[in-house]
C-alpha cells in the first residue's frame, strides 16, 4: 500500500469516492437485470422464445399445457416458469432408464431376502 501525505489525502479521498460511485452504479444495473430476469413477457416474446407460432402458444393457453397469468384480455408470460417448463419435458436417455431399472431390481431383491 501506497504512503500519502496529508496535503495528497483530498485527492486520494476523490479517486476513493469516485471509484464508490462505479461500483454501486455496476452493482444497481447488475440487481435490475437480475430483477428483469423474472419479468413477465408478451404473448409474443414467449412464442418467439418457446418457437412457436402465436396460434399454437394460444391453443397451449386454452388447453392449459403452459403456464401463464391473465389480467384482463391480456396474457402475460414468466420468462424462468417458461424456461423451467421446457425442462420438465426432458425424456428419459435409455442409460438413465437402466439405472432407474437396476435401482428398481435391487430394492426388491433386498425386500426378498428379508422376508
């Protein structure tokens, strides 16, 4: 660390302040877009990030296949449940299904020997 004097203490103090000033600035734009992340999105946006037509977001709508909030005659979408509901579909790889199965085989085998 850096020896001042007292006459470079005011400067010092400046740059200290300064350098505050930017990172409070970086980290208030860095809350609000982790605040954006959760807002709620057009009927329009949503198609565009699930890659469907607006008709098909719609019918998923109506059918309630898809998570979605109403106010009004408006539909509003959250950007993470859309995202979270695109993960819930994952299908199951055939290596997963042999350990789910191995599990299974197991269990049973023990619940077999102790009787």
């Amino acid at each position: 660390m850096k020896n001042y004097t007292f006459d470079q203490l005011p400067s010092f103090m400046k740059s200290i302040d300064e350098r505050l000033d930017r990172l409070e600035e970086l980290l208030n734009k860095t809350c609000r877009s982790e605040i954006s992340d959760e807002d709620y999105i057009s009927a329009k946006a949503a198609s565009a990030l699930l890659k469907f037509t607006l008709s098909t977001l719609y019918s998923k709508v109506c059918k309630r296949e898809i998570p979605f909030y109403k106010q009004g005659n408006r539909l509003y979408f959250s950007r993470n449940e859309l995202l979270d509901w695109i993960k819930e579909g994952r299908k199951k790889t055939l290596n997963d299904i042999d350990i789910s199965a191995a599990a299974i085989v197991n269990r049973m085998s023990k619940k077999i020997i102790q009787e």
